[in-house]
C-alpha cells in the first residue's frame, strides 16, 4: 500500500526541520561508537573495579575483550504494581546472556514514582520532573562504559519515557526495552468510574470508594486502563524496541519469562559485538517517531505522549511540535474502545487481536512507515504478530486477521471514528491539546463563563460548597512546569463528569495536565505558553465568555480586542508550591524547563553541526527564558 500523502508530508516536514540537528546527533553517535568493546579503553584499574564482584566465568568474558556486556537498567520497587514484578528479571536477563554468549550486569536503578499514588498530593509537583531525572540516573548507569549494549526495565507514565530519553544519549549503544506487562483484570472500569462519581457527589464514604479501588489495582502489573502506562507499551513496539507483541503479557507467567529472556538474547545480538549492530540512536529515527504518533492517534493513547515524545524526539535530535500531531490526527482512524475511551481494558485489548492486529492495519492502509529499524532487523512488518509457548518452545504467528471483539478492537475499513481524536486548539489563550476520543460530540463545544481558580484544591472547596452548579468553563492555570511542575488535575474529573451528566455545559481549560485518563469532559490542556512564562491565560478575568470548539480548533477568550490587549496578568503566590516533599530539590528544573509544545524538557537539542538563519528555518526551537525559584511573586 502506498504511503499516505500526509504521513509523508509531515515525515517530509521533520525530517528537513531536524536537518541540522539529527546530522549533529549521528555524527556524534559515530565517534562514540568506537572500535572494538568500550571497556577497552579503560584502565586496568577502571576496568577491575567494574568486574571485582562478578562471578568468575563472566569475569573472565569482561578480561577477553570479545563477548558483548548488556547493563541492566531498571526502575525496579516493590511499592509499585507495574515495576514490582521487575525484581527477578535481572536473574533471566543474566542467564539468558550467558546462554548468548554474553554477560549481563545490573547497571543502575531509576526511580519510579506513581501518578496513581500522588494524584492530588503535593508528590505530584515532581512527576513530570522525574521523567527527567530518571534520564539522567540512566545516563549515570551508562556512564561506566563498561557495556555493549543495554536492556531497560520500566513502565508506567514517566518511567519509559525517562529511560529512552537517556538512552538515546548514549544512542551508540543498542537497546531493548522489557515490559513487565498489565495486571489480570478486576472491577469494571465503567464500575469504577461510577463509584468514584458518587464519591464526589458524597453519595458513599471512603470506605466504600477504598473498597472499589482495590479490587480493581489488585496485584502485580501495570493498571489496565490505556493510560500513560499502558501507551508508553504500545509506543515501544511501533517504534521497534520491544520483540513483537510483548506489551500486554501479564507478569510470572511463563510467555512472559520466555519473552524476558528472549529480549536479553535479542540484546547480545545486536550489540557491537554481535552479529547485527543496532544502536538505539538508529532505531528512533523521524520515521518511528511519526509511527509513535499515528499509533497513539489510533488507540486514543494519552495526551502525555504530547510531551514526552517531543521530548524524546529532542534527545535523538529531531523537532517535532504539535501541528505535526493534529495533521496526522486528521487522517488516522480511531480503532481501539479501550478506557478511558470505552469500557474494556488492556487484557481485553490483548485478547481480541491487539498490537499485531493494530500494526497491520495501520501498515496496509499506508498509515505506517514500514521500512524502519527495529531491534529485529526486519522492518516493521515483522511486529504484526503475537508470542505463544508451543511445548516450552517461544514462537510468533500472525495476528489474526480479523478482531475477536469490535466493540473494543476493529480494522480502518470499519473504526470507531475516522480521525485520531487529538486536536490542537488555538486562539487568544494560546496553544493548547483536546483529547475528544472519549468525548461525545455535543459536548465538543462549550461556550460559557469562566470561573477561574489558582489551584485545583480551589476548585473542589467551590465544588463541595454547591458554588459550581452552573454552566461555566474552569480555567485552572499556574499549573505550568515552570510553576509548580505541572501536576496532573486528573482529581477534577469526576466533579466535572457530575455536573455535565446533569446538564451542565462545563470544560477545563488549564496550562497544567489532565494525565492518560483524559475523560468524557471536554479539557484544553497544556496550554502553552503558561501563566508564568506571561501565558494569556493570566488576562482571563471571571466572567469573561471562552469559548472552546474542539471541532474547529478554537480556544478563545471573547473579549474586546482593545480590553484584551489592555490587560495585564494577574499574580499568583506561588511560593507554597515549592517547598515540602522535596520540591526544594526541583528548583533547577523549573528554572529552566521548556515549554509544553517543547516537551516540557530540561534538557536542549543536541548543538547543530550549522545553526540555519531565524528567516530561512521558521519552525526552529526557541531559547528559553530562565526563571529564578523567587520570581514565584508574579506582578505584571
């Protein structure tokens, strides 16, 4: 099938935009390729002090010089669901090398933090930011140059996000990334839902709301609804890094230690000293990054990935940005019901046909790059396929050919709906995203007061004080990632959802996050620039009419003109939000963290081997303005 012009435009478009950057990025990855195994170059000094506690044999491999070393990057705890069944990996990784002809060693851990546990706790400042400090606790696991190739351990929300973009720093080194996989199903999502619903309402006590949610966040693996975690999964297998069909396998099963094991295998043989080099600088290139986003379009993925994939498209050298997202938005058909966006879950998901089924598709329609690098080799037709045992044997067949389930899984001649539900918005509060995947269509448009609150602790004191019964728009700003770290508000929703299932005409709108489980309530999210950075949103005045039009794009203040222009921001004590539960620690990062449309990043893209002229490269990267932690007080 021939590719699909717009796919190809926009390929086009990044492709000639990163120009300067990618060329910079490659070049560098040459040189610190190398000749021969890293650890050569060490001293004998350094090179001891790598292996003193090694066992003998593999200490012996490292002396050669000639067997590959994988590390063993993991965001391994036992607190976490998805990351606890990360503990005994590194034991198969290890011996699965061994039987490769490598060895394996655990080269450093990451934190892993959960939005789960921290949504609408002040822990929730630093969620976005850890996406970066674990990039930057990969890069210190790396930084020993002991290793050939490397394997990573990680799943949930800013976790995989995190590890890629530290590898990709180190893009001379081969990577495969190892799910742990979801967590057999429990409560229905609609279930919990409706119970948190009626939490909010008051209609049920916390012991009942406790009882729900453990039942359905039950044992080890990922949450199963298509959040950031479970998206970060689906993204890593259209982009080559996991072996095929990986992702939604549940943890301590046997297919999954056999995949475990197979991905180290896999490790070894594409690490410099295998047999099929392929640096994970190579693998991510423009056209994967455009299969991340077409993937995320088709399965209604999270609004995160509008950050974190320009973000890791940055560390790779390539300059992605939000138009790129709803050109291709406006072609790529809607295949998955998986909530947020409908009832079944990722098992479900799995069951009736899942990522090898919603691969193929996307490559037979012409809506997928398909001669891409990927860990096999193979191109990405060799990902339309699943795992089975077969007498303790690992094999892949075929995806099959039609789904078990179209209520939760159907093919692009029959979708849920012809585009990708993510849209960009514009207007005179900035740029913003909408996920409309989950959101029925008389409730794309909203146009109705605002009611503006500083915080989200605000909007639920006016919530539970019967205050907010009305048809309004809730503009929640000072959420930016030069505020307070941009939390996710994900805590609003079930207020909201109440209100609107009474009739209320209501949305959000907020230079802060809103997280993977973007639901049924209309929310312009992101918004760039923020309130601190001298974002519009800091002119919205209670009262004033804003009008949100997710069909058409739109996000505006209707206000005069001449009164619009007229007005300053309004200040916002910020200085609680940066104090207690280390949030002391993150005044570096919101000092200097880009823009949401930018990845919400602290780190640039690689310098260029030629900077273009401003007037010849209009869509380059701006600098950023650097903020001091005490210009929280913003008077303007």
């Amino acid at each position: 099938m021939p590719i699909h012009p717009v796919l190809q435009s926009v390929t086009a478009r990044i492709i000639e935009r990163s120009r300067p950057w990618r060329s910079a990025y490659l070049a560098r990855l040459e040189v610190a390729r190398g000749e021969g195994p890293h650890r050569g170059a060490l001293s004998c000094t350094n090179l001891a002090h790598g292996f003193a506690a090694f066992p003998v044999n593999d200490k012996l491999v490292l002396k050669q010089l000639r067997n590959p070393s994988v590390a063993i990057v993991s965001a391994y705890n036992d607190m976490l669901s998805a990351h606890q069944p990360l503990e005994h990996f590194p034991h198969i990784i290890k011996e699965a090398a061994r039987s490769a002809g490598g060895v394996a060693q655990f080269a450093g851990g990451v934190p892993a933090m959960c939005d789960g546990v921290t949504q609408g706790q002040p822990g929730m400042e630093l969620s976005l930011f850890s996406r970066d400090t674990i990039a930057m606790a990969t890069a210190v696991a790396l930084s020993h140059n002991m290793f050939d190739a490397a394997v990573y351990l990680g799943v949930c929300d800013k976790i995989v996000p995190g590890l890629l973009i530290g590898a990709l720093h180190f893009g001379h080194l081969p990577a495969v990334f190892i799910p742990a996989g979801p967590m057999t199903t429990g409560i229905s999502n609609s279930d919990k839902a409706r119970t948190r619903q009626l939490y909010a309402q008051g209609k049920i006590g916390r012991d009942e709301l406790l009882e729900a949610e453990a039942k359905s966040y039950h044992g080890p693996g990922t949450c199963t609804f298509y959040g950031t975690a479970n998206s970060n999964q689906f993204l890593m297998e259209v982009m080559g890094l996991h072996l095929p069909g990986t992702a939604f396998v549940t943890p301590n099963t046997p297919l999954r230690d056999a995949l475990t094991a197979a991905a180290a295998r896999q490790a070894v043989q594409i690490s410099a000293l295998g047999n099929a080099y392929r640096p994970v600088g190579h693998v991510v290139d423009e056209k994967s990054i455009v299969n991340a986003i077409v993937a995320l379009l088709a399965t209604g993925g999270s609004t995160n990935h509008t950050l974190h994939l320009v973000a890791i498209a940055r560390a790779a050298g390539i300059v992605i940005d939000w138009n790129d997202f709803n050109a291709l938005s406006d072609v790529v058909p809607l295949l998955t019901r998986i909530y947020p966006n409908g009832d079944a879950d990722v098992n479900h998901f799995h069951a009736a046909g899942g990522t090898g089924f919603v691969i193929r598709e996307l490559l037979d329609a012409g809506l997928l790059h398909e001669d891409v690098t990927t860990i096999l080799g193979q191109g990405l037709r060799a990902h339309c396929s699943e795992p089975f045992l077969e007498d303790g044997k690992l094999v892949w067949k075929p995806a099959p050919p039609q789904s078990a389930d179209e209520s939760v899984l159907r093919g692009v001649a029959n979708p849920f709906a012809p585009n990708g539900g993510l849209k960009l918005l514009n207007g005179n509060l900035g740029r913003s995203v909408i996920k409309i995947s989950a959101v029925k269509p008389q409730h794309r448009k909203v146009e109705a007061p605002a009611i503006v609150f500083e915080s989200q602790e605000a909007f639920m004191h006016a919530y539970q004080a019967g205050e907010l019964d009305r048809d309004f728009v809730a503009v929640v700003r000072y959420q930016g990632p030069r505020a307070n770290g941009m939390p996710e508000l994900h805590a609003l929703t079930p207020a909201l959802a109440n209100l609107q299932d009474a009739g209320r005409h209501v949305a959000l709108v907020t230079d802060g996050r809103m997280s993977g489980a973007s639901g049924k309530v209309p929310a312009a999210i992101h918004v760039s620039p923020e309130v601190l950075a001298g974002g519009p949103l800091g002119k919205v005045r209670n009262g004033d009419l804003i009008r949100l039009d997710a069909e058409n794009g739109v996000l505006q203040a209707l206000v005069p003109e001449a009164e619009w222009n007229a007005r300053g921001i309004e200040a916002a004590d910020l200085s609680a939000n940066h104090v207690g539960m280390g949030r002391e620690l993150f005044a570096v990062f919101r000092a200097s963290v880009s823009e949401a449309e930018q990845g919400a990043a602290t780190f640039g893209l690689p310098p260029p081997l030629h900077l273009p002229e401003e007037a010849d490269n209009p869509l380059a990267v701006p600098e950023q303005q650097s903020f001091s932690d005490e210009d929280h007080l913003i008077r303007r």
